[in-house]
C-alpha cells in the first residue's frame, strides 16, 4: 500500500519547486532586460541571490535554463491562441483574433517571441531534453488550434473552400505573422519615415490575410448574427 507523502517531505517539495521558480524568474528577468547571450549561470545566480552551485542543482547548464523559460513562452503562446479562438464564432473570425492575439503577445512578451523565433530556426536535437521536448508540443498545439480554427471555418462557411490543406495554410499564416512581427519591431523607426505607424501596419497585414483565407459569399454577405 503506498503511504502517503509525509509533511515534512510535502514541504520540501515544495520549497523545491520554489527555489527553482526563483531561478527561473531572476533568469527570464535578465533575458527580458538585457536580452538572450546575458543569460549566464553566473548572472542568474547573481539575480537569484544564490550561488552558482546551488543553481546547478535544479539546471544542467545555461541552454538548460533557456529552455525552460522557453517552456513558459511557448505554453503563454497557445494558451493565447486557445483564449482568443474562443472569443469569436464563426471559423474566419477565430482566425484573426488568433493573429490579433500573436501580434499582441510579440510587443507584450518580447523576449518569448525573441525565443519562439530561436527555437523555430533550429532542429531539435536528438537528445533534446525535456524543456525542449516540452516547447515542441506546445508549439504543435498552438499550431493544432490554427489548424482547427480553419477547418471550423471550412464547415461554416467563412473560409473558402478552396483553401487546401488546413496545416499547410496554418503554417503559411503564423509564418506571414511572425515575419509582420519581427518587421513591425525591428523596423518601426525606418517605416515611420515611409509615413507607416506600427498599428497601421498591423492592420493591414491582419486584413490581407483575412482576404486571402475569407470565403468571398461570407464577405459578400457581411457580419452574420
């Protein structure tokens, strides 16, 4: 019969779980500030208030903890997803409130999105370790609610038809939308001189995607409801 866990062993899960919270906040506080290559065992243990042996007991290594905060970006990214898809009725709509929310999370968690673009340009290795591992599936859950998004506006009339494969057009907008992110943050001084506001950049590229997934009936009609 298997007894159940002691307090004095509950409480030191517990405080396990706790310190290793620390860590990783005082590591993605750093990441947030000074960005990615800052984030060093050293500077986390130094904002951690810990040592940096202690900090090796909950983290392998730097990449380690990277990945860990990476966890956190990417579980925020489809929940995000999941939030704003459930916002709307009709498939087109969920569609672009899912943009909405992406290019939202981009400006309001900077150093997430800096790490979603790592973590997409790199292969996973085949010993990747759990953060990794974790990071993935997220990633491919947040693509599944895109994908279903579609297929929901397929069924109701909002998305033409003709759209073909739902995973393929999933990925062909969160890759338009990432790239309007990484733009509208990278280059916001340079179109400013061409006379473009970062919103008004945002709903332009929101609206030509719209344009290419709309069923043309659907926006013919107008708003149902």
């Amino acid at each position: 019969m298997i007894q159940p866990m002691s307090y004095i062993a509950q409480r030191r899960v517990e405080e396990k779980e706790r310190r290793r919270a620390e860590i990783l906040d005082a590591a993605e506080a750093l990441y947030a500030k000074d960005g990615w290559d800052m984030v060093t065992v050293d500077q986390v243990a130094r904002g951690a208030r810990l040592s940096r042996a202690l900090v090796y007991v909950y983290f392998k290594d730097r990449e380690d903890i990277l990945s860990a905060i990476g966890e956190r970006a990417m579980g925020l990214l489809r929940d995000r997803f999941v939030a704003a898809s459930a916002t709307q009725s009709l498939g087109m709509d969920k569609i672009e409130a899912i943009g909405r929310a992406y290019m939202q999370y981009a400006f309001e968690f900077t150093h997430y999105f800096d790490f979603c673009s790592k973590f997409n340009a790199r292969p996973m290795a085949a010993d990747a370790g759990s953060h990794d591992l974790a990071c993935q599936a997220a990633g491919e859950e947040a693509i599944a609610v895109v994908v279903q998004a579609i297929e929901f506006g397929i069924r109701d009339g909002s998305v033409r038809p003709d759209i073909g494969d739902p995973m393929m057009h999933a990925v062909t907008l969160w890759s338009f939308t990432h790239g309007l992110a990484q733009l509208a943050m990278a280059k916001a001084d340079d179109m400013a001189r061409l006379g473009i506001a970062v919103p008004d950049l945002s709903r332009y590229g929101l609206g030509l995607l719209r344009f290419m997934t709309e069923n043309p009936k659907a926006a013919a009609a107008g708003p149902r409801g």
